[in-house]
C-alpha cells in the first residue's frame, strides 16, 4: 500500500518538476534564438544591400562583437553565393548556396530562419546556420546573413549541459523534423529521433503538443518525459528521468519497511501457524473424504463439525455428486448406442475433434481406404492426391474457422495403390445451450464407380466413335472456347477445314468397311502430324476439321500442306486394286471483323471449295469472304 501510494506521489512530483525544468529551457533557448536574429537584423540595418566582398568584410570586421554569439557569420546575394566572411575561412567565399534548404525558406518567407543542422562544407563542423533575409527598399529578396552555430560548440546549449537530473537524468534538443541538435552523448548530434512507434510522446511534441508522459528511451529504460517548444526555431526541448531513477527514494522508504514488517511477520507467524491449524482440521478433513469419493472409496463426505459453511459445502458436494453419477451412467449408455451405430454404418463416418484432428474412423471407413486405426494424420493427409490436397485443407480450415458444412469430392491413393474418388460431407457439432463447438461429424462416400462411368460418358458425347476424334459436338465446344480467347486476348488461332477427295469409289466398290478403314487411317496420320495442343475432329462421313490454337497463318499453311502430303501416301486395297484420297483443304484465321464463329466456318469452308474447283488436291488459305483475298 505504501509503494502504490508513494509511488503515484512521487511521479507526480517529478512530472511538475520536469514541466517547469522544461518551460524554463525552452525559454532560455527561445531567448538565445532571438537575441542571435535581433544582432543579425542589427547588421543587416548596418550593410544595407552593399554586394562588395572587401567592403562587406570590413563592416563584419567593425563588428566583431558578433562572434560573442556566433562561430562565424556570412554573407550571400540574391543568387545565393556568398559574398563575405568573418572569421575568414579558406574556401567559404564562392560557395552556392541556393540549393540549400535555408536559402529557400528565406526567399519564400522573408522572415528569420534557423537551419536544419547539416555539416560544413569547408570546416566539417556539425552546425546550424540562424539567419534573416536581406530586403531591398521594395521589399525584394537580396540575399540572406546567416550566423555559424556549432553543435559541438556554440555556446547556445550551455544551459542545458548544466542540468542536473539525477545521474541518469538529461536534457535534449531536436529539431521539428526529427534531428538530433543537443544530447549528452555527443555520437547522436545530427542523427534522427527514434521512431513513433518506439516513442509516441516525442512524436506528438515535434508536431507542436507541449506536455508530459511515460515512455521508452534508447537504451529501453522507461522515464518521465516533458516537452516544450522553441517556437521561432521550430525546435522541441525535452527532459527525460528514468522511472527507477525518480523512485530511488521512494524504495530505499519501503525497502526499511519491508525489514520492519518482516520482524513482525516472523514475530507473529507460530501464533498465526497455531490458530490456522485448528480452524483447518474440519477443512483438511473434507479433502480426505473427498479424495475416497473421487477413487470410489465412498459414495458420500460425512463431517462431524459444527461449523455450518462446511456443513454446507458437504451437503452441496454430495448432492452434486449424485447428479453426476447419474449423468456419467446416462453418457455411457448413449456413447454405447454410438458406438454400435458408427460400427454398423455401411458407409464410411469419422469424428474430429475441435482442432479438426481425427479421433474416429468406423470400421466401414478403414476398409474403404485400407488404413489401420492407429494412422497418423499426416500420413493420411499425405494419400490425398497431390492436386487436391491444398484445396481441400483451405476448405477444411475454412469450415472450422466458420462453422460452416465440409463438401468436397477428391482422390485418395491407397495403400495398395488403387486411386479412389471420395465424396466427403462434414458438419460441426455444437451445444445447443451456449453453441460451444464439440469438433465435426462427416460421411465418405466412394464415387470412384460413378466418376469413371461419367467420363466415359463425357468423352462419348464429344468423340467420333470409329476414328477417336472429336465429332461436331466437342469440336465446336472447343472452336467457342478458342474464340472467346481471341475476342479477350487477340490470341491467333487458325482453322482447317477439309473432306476427302476419291472416297466414293472406295465406299461404293469396297464397302463400308474399307472406307472406314481408309477413315481411321486418315485420322491416325492427321492426329500425328499436328501439334498435341490441336484439335482433330470428324464432322460427319469424310468431312474433318483441324483447330490450331496459337497458331499464325504461315505456320497454319505449313501444316496444312503437311497434311495433304502425308494423306496422299496413305492407301487401301481390295481385290487387287488399291484405292487413295487427296485433300481439297481450306485454311483461315479468326478476323477481328468477325461478329460470330459462322464468319470463320465459313471463310475455311469457301477455301476448301475453291480448292476442289482448282483440281482437287490443295490449299487455299482464306483470309477474307472475298475470293480476291484467297491465295
């Protein structure tokens, strides 16, 4: 009690000292900064708008006064060069400096202006330059006169290296933008403060808020801190006092106490030791029964005390007791009903619990996987196929995280290397009473029979059944697709159309089975000689189309004529005579003036027919409806 009251004391005391140290340096050093401009404006009265270097140098000479408050004191014109020096320094006169941040203040605001501290060019010296602007009669802007102030030096921060805060305790000085300009450890003179978010305070008081706090220093130790401003050089002074520091009293108080307390603690601790075991005995009697109830030593507590509170705790404990021993033979009874329905299920059922880990598999699920109960669930992730695994975790994380039903269909690998597909569908289980979530129940389904009988289904619908291609239906499915991509992207796409030239005879000579084996001959050589990201389609008796996505006009052609060689040698024979075909091919590309998938269809078709108007066996590359365009 005497800490927590001494302690909100003596902080509050060191606050109010700190505010006023701070207020007193902050006036301190807002007297200095305006005792430096009225000496400069003193001058600036004296040497007028005179730009003469020998002359300036003789008047800063006559007034040699001003290096009682400066290191040094310059001159610059209009153009921002300076014109004159005093203490002459090797090099300065010459140097530009319109580029530097002072030199644009002072002409934008014609007012008094303290620099950010910045590094000499000439001397090398961390300084800051305090300065006015010069005026002409008109009020035009010619030149500035600035003074030197060394940070390391200048008599500007003698007060504040005299204060005296405890050995720990230190005063400082910054700039508004966050620059070091006085602090005891001279390493730290030019550098920034620390950020906002290792000292929120500091932050605030280079925004203009004067006040005091708690915060972190550099070295971690937290401290009192109080801010002031020194408004005409948009400086901030700050006082730090590390909290320890300013308690020292206040522990060395406390720590006498606690040795006083102590003695009597120690004084008075047989007769507390005697007085407790008696008032404890009915207690530690209590525990014992307890402890035989809890191992099944006794069904109930019996205490011989007259003390009515444990009396009462005994009578509540057993009729508590009672309640659960009801509820654990109930659990029982319904976790064996459970049991029994998950062990006869037919399909596949599991439990997890809350983390979403497994902690039951029927034995219909073991089965259905051809895992053992004892799996680690990290092995069992890992049999999911590869391509589902990820999404089936981020469903599966998601579905714990919301509450929400788990329905995913995937591959699973099993032992014996037999790929199922699984139709999984979980639900979260909760409290009804309070919604509490107990983990999640799910259901697996083998569909591996009905996935495999759905692709063949699919593929049946979209291929040619004698020769293995793409019939009409799958092959303008694709046709959409790669149009769609051209109208998105400008992707190039090109498009084949073609039938057979000389396969009546075949038909009408050979029968249908020759000419189905000439057409599965055909589409063997076709499918080869195009790329494997093509598609090779029969349309219907001899008709056949070839979609070439990615594919530029000059490389369409080239397959084209690929093609038509290649079918050229390929030959059927029946009784002695042998039969082939030739290709009459129409070749075109999706248009950007084509509105729909008919412009294209038919600009291939026009080519194929012009090509059997040529003599069949050929060609012709339409880029346009105009016959003009086909080449």
């Amino acid at each position: 009690m005497a800490w927590q009251a001494g302690k909100a004391m003596v902080q509050e005391t060191n606050m109010v000292h700190l505010r006023y140290e701070a207020t007193l340096l902050a006036d301190e050093v807002t007297q200095q900064i305006e005792s430096r401009f009225q000496a400069l404006k003193r001058l600036n009265t004296v040497i007028g708008n005179n730009d003469d270097t020998q002359w300036l140098n003789d008047q800063l000479r006559v007034n040699d006064a001003l290096i009682a408050w400066f290191e040094g004191v310059i001159v610059a014109d209009s153009s921002g060069r300076i014109v004159a020096d005093w203490p002459a320094v090797s090099g300065r006169i010459g140097l530009e400096t319109a580029e530097r941040e002072y030199f644009g203040m002072l002409r934008g605001t014609r007012q008094p202006y303290v620099s950010e501290p910045f590094v000499g060019r000439v001397s090398g010296v961390q300084m800051v330059l305090v300065s006015v602007p010069r005026l002409n009669a008109e009020g035009e802007f010619t030149g500035l006169i600035g003074g030197i102030v060394s940070l390391n030096s200048g008599g500007l921060f003698d007060r504040l290296s005299k204060v005296r805060l405890g050995e720990q305790g230190y005063a400082g000085v910054a700039t508004a933008s966050g620059k070091v300009l006085y602090h005891p450890n001279k390493s730290l003179i030019n550098s920034f403060v620390p950020s906002a978010t290792f000292n929120p305070w500091l932050d605030l008081a280079l925004d203009g808020w004067e006040g005091d706090s708690t915060g972190m220093l550099r070295d971690g130790q937290m401290a009192l801190q109080s801010y002031a401003q020194v408004w005409p050089a948009s400086w901030i002074v700050g006082l730090y006092l590390p909290v320890d520091q300013a308690q020292l009293p206040l522990s060395e108080f406390i720590y006498r106490l606690w040795w006083a307390w102590l003695t009597l603690a120690i004084l008075m601790m047989p007769l507390m030791w005697w007085v407790l075991a008696r008032v404890l005995t009915p207690l530690k009697h209590l525990e014992i029964q307890i402890g035989e109830v809890g191992v099944g030593q006794r069904e109930q507590v019996a205490l011989a005390t007259t003390m009515e509170e444990l009396q009462q705790v005994a009578t509540t404990f057993n009729r508590v007791e009672s309640e659960r021993q009801l509820l654990v033979e109930r659990l029982q009874e319904r976790q064996a009903f459970l049991d029994s329905v998950l062990n006869a299920a037919p399909q596949g059922m599991f439990v997890t619990n809350i983390d979403g880990y497994i902690t039951y598999m029927n034995p219909s699920l073991l089965d259905m996987l051809g895992i053992s109960v004892d799996l680690p669930m990290e092995t069992l992730l890992a049999q999911i196929h590869i391509d589902d695994r990820a999404g089936a975790q981020d469903m599966w994380r998601h579905s714990l995280h919301t509450s929400s039903d788990f329905v995913r269909q995937l591959r699973f690998l099993r032992s014996d290397d037999e790929l199922l597909w699984l139709d999984l569908h979980a639900r979260v289980v909760t409290l009804s009473q309070d919604g509490h979530k107990l983990g999640l129940v799910g259901v697996v389904k083998d569909i591996t029979e009905r996935r495999e009988q759905e692709a063949i289904q699919r593929w049946e619908a979209e291929h040619d059944p004698l020769t293995g291609l793409l019939n009409r239906r799958g092959f303008e499915r694709r046709l959409e697709e790669a149009f769609a991509d051209f109208q998105k992207t400008s992707t190039p796409s090109a498009l084949l159309l073609f039938d057979l030239d000389h396969f009546k005879p075949i038909n009408d000579e050979g029968g249908h089975a020759l000419g189905d084996e000439m057409l599965r001959r055909i589409a063997q050589v076709v499918a080869w000689e195009v790329r494997r990201s093509d598609h090779v389609a029969r349309q219907g008796g001899d008709e056949f189309a070839v979609l070439l996505p990615s594919c530029t006009l000059v490389q369409a052609r080239k397959i084209a004529e690929s093609l038509r060689k290649e079918v050229g040698e390929i030959s059927v024979t029946h009784e002695g005579k042998e039969y082939s075909v030739t290709l009459s091919i129409g070749v075109t590309i999706f248009n950007e003036h084509d509105t729909s998938l008919s412009d294209s269809l038919a600009r291939a078709d026009a080519g194929s027919y012009r090509a059997k108007d040529q003599g069949r066996d050929g060609v012709v590359v339409n880029i346009a409806c105009d016959d003009d365009e086909m080449i």
